[in-house]
C-alpha cells in the first residue's frame, strides 16, 4: 500500500485471488505503460478466504489506471465498489451485459453485507462493536458509475500502449474471454508496427460450456492467438455428465410432488435461475415432471431474468440463435414471480408441493435461507443443489451429506432429501477446458492454471502438460511472473 508505482521494463503479472480456490479472482498487470486490473472478486467459502475481502488491496488502488472485468458474477465483481471507494478513478472496461448484471448485483451486494451488520449487531455476534458491513449499498451504487461497456470484438486501449478485446465466454450473458495486448519496450502507443509485436495475455474468466442451453459456446484460441493464458479450473479433474442430471432432476421434483413436499433449489440469481426455468419448461412439456407451481423468489433473479429476456428479444450476440424465435424460454407454466417479503414467507406457509427457486446458490445467505430453515427438517421436501458448492459453504455441507446445518444462527436438522447435480454447471469440464486450450494455433509460453480448488488446478495443470507439452503452472497466491 501507498508504495511507489514502479513500472517494470518487461510486464510483470500478479495473483491477487482465485488461488487455490473459486472465489476472489484478482489478476493485476504491472506494465511500463500503466496498471491493469483484471476482476475484482469478492473471497467467498471458507473463513480464511472471507476474512481477505477485509484486508487493504496489496496495491494502491488510486495506482489502477483500468479494470477489465470479465462477467457480472460476484466472485469477479464483488469487490469493485470497495477499489472504488478507496480510490480508484479509471474506467471498468466490461460487456453491456456485464454492466446491465452488475448494475443488479452489485448493490444487492452491498445491502446484504449492510443486513449482515445490522444482524450481527442485533444479536451481538461481533467482535468488532459496532459490526460494520464491509460496504454499503450507496458504495456500490456509486461504483456503477465507473463501469465503461464495450462491444464484443472492439478494441479499446486501457492506457496508451495496452489495449483490451472482450469476446462471449458463454458462461452467463455478457461473459468474457479478455484478451490484453501489451505492446513491448519502445513500441509506443500503436503497436503493431516495427519490433517485436505485443505480448497477448489471454483470461479465461469463467469458460462455458461448448452447449449451454441459452448462450453461444466459448470463443477459442484460434482468433487470440495467446502467448500466455490464465484459464479457470472450477471442474479440472471431473466430467459432467448431462444427460443423468436432467433424468435425476425430473427424479427428484417428482417423487417430492408425489410426497406432498416441496422442493427448494439455491441457485444463483444470474443464469443458474434462467437455465432452470428453461429446463423446467422443457421437462414440464415432454410430461417428464408433474404441473406444480414454480417460484422464483429473488428480487435479483428477476431482475436479472428481465435482463435475459431483453437479451433474447435484442438478439445479443452471445445468445444461441436458435432461441431468438422462439417463445419466451423463461416462462414454464404455472411461473410465479415472488418479488415482496410476505409473497416470500406464504411460500413458507402453504403446504401444497411447489418448486421454489431462490438465491443464493451456495446458500451462504439470500431468502433462500429461510426456506431452507422451513424445509430441511421436512422429511417430505428435496433440496436440490445446481451448481459447484465451494468449500466452507452450507451447500457443500449439504451436498456432504450433514446431518444438520447452522442457519440463521440456530441449528437445523436435516430431514428432506438433498439431491447433488453439480453437473448442472455452467463451467466447462476437464476435456471441456482442454478442448478449449487446444484451440490454440501456437503453443503459448505459459499457462497459468487459476480458479479451483487444489485438486482441480493440479489435474488441469498436469493435463495441459502431458496432452500438450506446455508448461502449466498453478500459481501460489500473490505470486508475480514476468511475461515473455
Ligand atoms: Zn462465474
């Protein structure tokens, strides 16, 4: 902190997060020409991880001259409005979409870490007295003004002499693939003339999957042409396996209808919430499960379904085409939108069998809290987890197997069913990411294996240099690496 600026003659990358786990990505590029922050993640899981988010940036954040910001998810964007608020002044360089997502999620962030507070002070949790939230709501909205959208495939220089392209992830709408081109020493601001050309550093962020159901597959290398790549590794190691997650999802809402029970699903507001209604809607059509009412009961998942259904009916560039002329793909029969705090709690009251969906997905808090605390002990209801469970989250307890869970600061047991579909994701797969790195036209001189888990990263790494021959590397948490 508030240590001169150096500026490195070759460029010097740095990992600030997402080492060693999910959540907190952070990746900042020191150059002769300035300083590039790519994501902005917030540590979420385990509480050595969280306990991160309240630690000063390692860097100065005034120091940042631009931030590219790969997709709206939390565990990328979720600490911007804290670099804002400490200082920093440039422009966040993101997709439409991730600005319209982030402009939904961001202060949604920072209201719920001010409730957390507030509880803590209610209750008299915290050490710290009083508990204050790590940011407000009004932090958050004030960093919105900084987000800067560009086009998919546009050119936009950072600083003179570093310029950025985003292109579809195919991981949530608006999701990126971020490549920065670093021109060398003496090259100036054009780049591309005379010398060496610049060095090509591609992000990963998040990678989708080659079919996910709403959005375009991810961009391959073959057009980026990286001499260096940081590539996520949520699921290295693992293989989804598609077909039996739809069967067993299908399995689950039916035998709980049958039951007289309900079925809850934590899902991430953004895409997770979108995916599954379209999945309901097709299951409900093929009469695969039975016609039960299905909530979503998130403010934020509304918000950001209106988003998806602006995008279809835009015609974005990362949403399947084959979805632009078809009906609504969000609206299964019988959809009720829960948007107030009493329609929340009826939810809780009626006893007729319903699916309800809410937030959050790892259940690490939202509304879908309360209903967890309704549900669990109910012998006859289904929890149905969606997505990757990272370490430390009840939904990996859940997912594990717990015979109770800690929630809303009292204990409950677990009776209902918990079904574990972690293949619903929206992350690419082992072959998935290798297929992917593949694609790349020349071996690159490093790639650097981020966002898993110490068992993902390392089969990923170990993959990409048995398959390819390439030096892959699991970087160490604040590691820096000169690049080529
Ligand atoms: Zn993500």
């Amino acid at each position: 902190m508030g240590s001169a600026i150096s500026r490195p003659d070759d460029p010097v990358l740095s990992f600030l997060g997402a080492t060693g786990t999910v959540t907190g990505s952070r990746f900042l590029l020191d150059t002769e020409h300035g300083r590039v922050l790519v994501d902005c993640g917030l540590y979420q899981g385990l509480k050595d991880l969280r306990e991160r988010n309240w630690q000063p940036f390692p860097f100065d954040p005034a120091s940042i001259d631009a931030v590219v910001l790969t997709h709206a998810h939390i565990d990328h964007c979720g600490s911007l409005p804290i670099l804002v608020r400490d200082g920093f002044t440039g422009p966040i360089r993101c997709s439409g979409r991730t600005a319209e997502l982030a402009a939904i999620v961001l202060p949604d962030s920072g209201h719920l870490h001010e409730e957390e507070a507030a509880w803590a002070n209610k209750r008299g949790w915290s050490k710290h007295s009083p508990a204050l939230p790590l940011y407000t709501e009004a932090d958050a909205v004030r960093s919105l003004d900084s987000l800067a959208p560009v086009g998919f495939g546009e050119v936009v220089e950072l600083v003179p002499g570093v310029r950025a392209t985003l292109h579809p992830a195919g991981h949530i709408l608006g999701s990126s693939v971020a490549l920065i081109e670093i021109d060398g020493a003496g090259a100036g601001g054009g780049g591309g003339g005379g010398g060496d050309g610049p060095v090509r550093v591609v992000f990963s962020g998040d990678l989708g999957r080659p079919h996910h159901p709403l959005l375009g597959p991810p961009t391959s290398l073959d057009q980026l042409a990286p001499d260096v790549v940081v590539v996520e590794s949520t699921y290295g190691g693992r293989h989804h396996d598609d077909t039996s997650a739809l069967e067993r999802l299908a399995g689950a809402i039916s035998r709980t209808a049958a039951r007289g029970g309900t079925v809850v699903i934590p899902a991430f507001a953004v895409d997770r919430t979108e995916v599954l209604l379209h999945h309901l809607r097709l299951l409900q059509r093929s009469g695969a499960i039975p016609d039960i009412p299905i909530a979503v009961d998130s403010p934020m998942a509304l918000a950001s379904l209106r988003v998806y259904r602006d995008a279809v009916v835009d015609g974005s560039p990362d949403v399947r085409r084959e979805l632009l002329d078809g009906p609504d793909p969000f609206t299964p029969d019988g959809l009720v939108e829960v948007r107030d705090v009493d329609g929340s709690k009826e939810l809780d009251r009626r006893a007729d069998p319903k699916i309800i969906v809410s937030a959050s997905g790892m259940a690490t808090g939202g509304r879908v809290l309360h209903h967890l605390a309704r549900y669990l002990p109910d012998h006859r209801s289904a929890i149905v987890l969606v997505g990757f469970q990272a370490a430390g989250t009840r939904g990996r307890a859940l997912a594990e197997g717990a015979r109770q869970v800690k929630l809303l600061g009292r204990y409950v047991p677990v009776r209902a069913e918990v079904v574990d579909l972690p293949s619903f994701s929206v992350h690419a797969d082992h072959d998935e990411l290798l297929g992917w790195l593949g694609t790349a036209p020349e071996p690159p001189s490093a790639v650097y294996v981020v966002h898993g888990e110490p068992e993902g990263s390392a089969a990923l790494a170990d993959a990409v240099a048995e398959r390819f021959g390439w030096t892959a590397v699991v970087p160490e948490y604040r590691e820096r690496v000169a690049l080529p």
